[in-house]
C-alpha cells in the first residue's frame, strides 16, 4: 500500500521460474474513501516483475490514463518487493536435537501426518471416493468407532473436498447414502468445485480455507488438480510448490499407471508425484466381482517418517438405501497379485 497516494496493489498467483524470471498477477485499486464503489484502477492482469520493458510498458500506460501518481517509483518499488520476498526463501533455523522432540503427529492413523500430503492411489473402479469421504467423516465428528479401525482425532478437525471431479450434489448424495448406510447422525459437507489447476487457483481456495478454518484438505483427483501432461515434471513442481503454500494437511487421490518392467503399479505420471508425496497407500479391488458389494484392499506402499502399516481390507456394500462399510482380513487369494509373498504362503 502507498497510504500518501491512497493506492494499493495486490499480488496473485506469483511463480519464480528455472530462468530467474518472477510472474504473477497484479491488480491496481484506490483506498480512498470516496472511491469505495468503484475502486479498481487496473484490472487483474498477468505481469513479469523481473522484465524492464514489460515494466516501462505498464508506467508508460498508467501514467497516460491515470494522472496524479508517481507511476515510475510506485511500479518499480512494486516489483522490487516482490522479487526479494520470493527470492528471499525461509530462514535458516538453529534447531537442537537435545529438545524433546515429540514425534510427527498423526490427525488420522495411518493415512494422515499433520502438514503433509497422503497420496491414495488407484484404478478407476476401487472406491477412492467413497474411502475419502469415509475418511472425512471419521476427522469431523471424530468417528472413533469406524469401521476401518482407523484413529480418529480426540477432537473434530474441520476437512474441505477440493472436488475436480463431481459437482456438489453428486458429493451430497454420496455423504447422505454413507449416512443412511452407517446410521449416522447429520453432518455438513464442506465442497468446493474446481475446474482450474490448483496452481491456478490457490489465492481463492487459500482465502476459503482460512475463512472456514480447513485443517485438511481432500483433492479429487490429482490429475485435473495438476492440469498440463503429467508425465512432465513442471506439472508436478506446479503442484506441491502450490500445495505448500496451503500449509495443511493434504489427502490426494490419484490414478494408477503400471511399469512394464516391474509390473509393479504406482502413481500416474512423473516420479515427482511419488518423491514429493510423504505418505503413500494403494487401494485395490478384489479379483472376485459381486453385483452390490465391493472388497477392497489399501495397502501402504512407502513413507518416509513410519513404518509401513499392515495391508487394511474392506467391503463396502452399495444396496441402494444406504452405503454399509465394515473391515475384513486381506485374503491373499483376492489380491494375490497385491499382498507380499510371506503373507500369500501364510494364507
């Protein structure tokens, strides 16, 4: 803000490139009070902060249709700022290890380290949703009698669906079914549909999250939420450099792609998915198909702050009135493709 001009600028969805480059958005509005009706000055607009020609370009248009400011100074100072904040980075830190360090905190155990980001990863077909919302419902009310033997929170932690898939209704219907299924009581259903990359779009969902103090996040799906070829790596940086910036506990679903030399399935596109992810499970479903009800498997792939949990089976059972979850042992016959070879031979 520049108080003395009754000027302020506001900056958006601001990227530091490889290059040295720094983009963004600006948008230009007065704070004076007899221009509280209409305030806007310059409408949004994408702008490199680091490039001297697109700089003069905005003073040299500004200073034409705007007279009374001292649009060379103020553009300039503007851009300044903005490259040393980003570039500044975080301080160093002097942390001692003689402390009592308490160890990561789990919101939801196994799935959900506080601050960080989980990744659910599956074919189409094996119930990710549904989990997720199962999920969402044993963090808000806390639900410490679920049925997937997960442990709840010991108090209610306010969680948002960032939906790229489903409108709100579609989302709606599903909590009512799991509601009627599982005899539950009401609950709200906090649902945001997206339709630009998270990258994109992290100024608003940032405002709506601080707003409804959101301490976790559910995206459905990390394709549409990355936007652009995800076997590329930019799609993936874009991503968790914009999920960081959320600072809060993440929950990702995503799709699964195969590696033909391992046959080994893992997380659709760019290694990065997997590198940057803390926490990563692979849902499955049984080899045997029946007509309304579903087995299915989670099973802990890789963390870097745990051990790796023991494999969680499931069925969920669809009748039409309600959804019905309840927890069942992995049968290495179902999932022989899934469970480790110890396991297979037990069974």
């Amino acid at each position: 803000e520049w108080e003395a001009e009754q000027l302020a600028i506001k900056v958006m969805r601001v990227h530091a490139h490889s290059d040295g480059r720094v983009t963004g958005e600006i948008l230009l509005f007065s704070t004076a009070p007899d221009m509280a009706k209409t305030p806007i000055l310059y409408p949004q607009s994408t702008f490199n902060f680091s490039a001297p020609r697109t700089r003069s370009e905005l003073i040299k248009k500004l200073s034409s249709n705007l007279e009374g400011y001292e649009w060379e100074q103020i553009i300039n100072q503007c851009c300044q700022i903005v490259q040393d904040k980003v570039r500044e980075g975080e301080p160093i830190q002097e942390l001692w290890t003689y402390e009592d360090i308490p160890r990561p905190e789990y919101l939801l155990e196994p799935l959900l380290i506080k601050g960080l980001p989980t990744i659910i990863f599956g074919e189409k077909g094996v119930t990710k949703s549904t989990l997720a919302l199962v999920i969402y419902v044993c963090l808000l009310l806390p639900w410490h009698d679920n049925p997937l033997g997960f442990t709840a929170p010991n108090r209610s932690i306010k969680t948002a669906f960032l939906d790229y898939e489903l409108p709100g209704t579609i989302a709606q219907y599903n909590a009512k079914q799991l509601q009627n299924g599982m005899e539950l009581g009401p609950f709200p259903l906090y649902h945001r549909r997206c339709r630009l990359p998270l990258a994109d779009d992290i100024e608003q969902i940032s405002q709506w999250l601080a707003k409804l103090n959101i301490e976790v996040v559910i995206i459905d799906s990390l394709a549409r939420a990355c936007g652009g070829d995800l076997i590329k790596t930019e799609p993936a940086n874009n991503f968790f450099e914009a999920l960081d910036k959320l600072n809060i506990t993440s929950l990702i679903l995503a799709q699964t792609s195969k590696d033909f030399e391992t046959k080994r399935k893992s997380i659709y596109g760019n290694a990065l998915f997997t590198y940057y992810a803390r926490n990563i499970f692979e849902l499955c479903r049984s080899d045997f198909l029946q007509e309304d009800e579903i087995d299915v498997a989670l099973f802990h792939r890789w963390s870097n702050l745990s051990k790796l949990y023991p494999d969680m089976g499931f069925k969920f059972c669809f009748n039409g009135t309600g959804t019905h979850i309840e927890s069942q042992p992995v049968s290495a016959t179902e999932f022989r493709a899934k469970v480790n070879n110890q396991k297979a031979i037990i069974d």
